[in-house]
C-alpha cells in the first residue's frame, strides 16, 4: 500500500483514467465488431453507417492516446477492406 499522499493521489488518478480509457477501448472495439457483422449481413446501407461509427470510435480512441494512430489505422483499413471484398467497392 502507499505511503504518501502523492502516491495516494496518483493511486486515484490511475484508477480514474484507467476506467475512461477502458470506456473508450471497449466502444471502439464494439463499434467495430458491429461494423464487420453488418458487413457480413450483407446490408450496405446499414454496413456503410456501421463502419462510418466505427472508425469515429477508433478515431476518438486514437486521438486521446488509448490505442496508437497506426493501430487505428490499421483496423479502419482491415474493416474497409472487408467492405470493398464484400460490396465490390
């Protein structure tokens, strides 16, 4: 346990922040396991608008330092490639 009122605080400030990024990875991750279920579907209009929240929420994420921009990137064009596979483009 800590001893000093800094490593108390830091304790509370690393339990604050450690709940907002998790709400941030976990939205992204679900925004994206949406979009590839609708794509899968087979429902363009609904798959369009799926991925367009999915890649918002990774943008968000990356935006905030919670995952790296090229780790965002890569899932955004992992999903665009499995919409243009799907819809031919």
């Amino acid at each position: 346990m800590a001893n000093t009122k800094s490593a108390l605080k830091n304790i509370r400030k690393n339990q604050k922040r450690r709940l907002r990024n998790q709400m941030f990875r976990s939205r992204a991750r679900t925004m994206v396991k949406k979009a590839r279920l609708a794509i899968l579907s087979g429902q363009k209009e609904a798959a369009l608008e799926a991925v367009r929240l999915a890649y918002s929420a990774l943008d968000k994420a990356a935006e905030k330092g919670i995952i790296h921009k090229n780790n965002a990137a890569r899932r955004k064009a992992r999903l665009m490639q499995l919409f243009n596979r799907t819809f031919g483009g």
